[in-house]
C-alpha cells in the first residue's frame, strides 16, 4: 500500500527530508526505510539517485478512479443488455457515465487538469 502526502514536497536528499531523525552525533536513520547512515552521506549525496530512497515524486496527472469499482460497474450494467445488439450504443453511454461517476481517489493537480 502506498500513501500520499499531499502539498509535500520532495526533498532534495535525506538530510532534507521530514522522514529522517538523529539518531546520535553522526548517524541518522530513515523513518521510512529504518536504515540507518552517516549524516554527511545524508547531506552530500541524493539517496533517490542512488536508489536507497523509496519516496517517489507523483507526475502531473489528472483525477485518478477506482478501476475496480468502474469494472465492476460496466459488468454490472452490460450483464442484462448482453443479448441484444442494438444496445451496444446505450451500453457504451452507460460505461462513459459509470466512469465519469466513478470515485476520485486523488484529485487532478494543477498541472494535470482536463
């Protein structure tokens, strides 16, 4: 499971990043990760680029669905219309309808509106 912090920003090493806590004098350890390093190894070298860090930035995008829900939905309404194929036009009005209805699970961003 993945959780999203919305308004956060990615920060740019872990010496930055509200996910680290002193552990002593010269370590700190990842809240996320639990490893734990040398602070100067936290403040000189980007851990994402070096692929220890398991926050991942989310790109611009729109709203986001419950796919299963938007399956379920469409098998739900075409189970009845199956046999009849001059109802393939409405199926298709009722399969954009669940999927404009369909529950936000994160709202589109600024940038990735539509």
């Amino acid at each position: 499971m993945s959780v999203l912090i919305k308004g956060m920003e990615m920060p740019k090493s872990c010496f930055y990043c509200p996910f680290r806590r002193k552990i002593n004098p010269d370590d700190i350890q990842c809240l996320v990760t639990r490893d734990v390093f040398e602070e100067t190894f936290a403040g000189t070298i980007e851990m994402r680029k070096r692929g220890f860090c398991p926050l991942i930035e989310m790109p611009p995008h729109g709203r986001l669905i419950d796919a299963k829900y938007v399956r379920d939905k469409i098998i739900q309404k075409w189970m009845y219309k199956a046999d009849d194929s001059h109802m393939y036009k409405r199926g298709m009005e009722d399969a954009y309808e669940v999927i404009r209805n369909a529950p936000t699970i994160i709202p589109a961003d600024k940038d990735g509106e539509t």
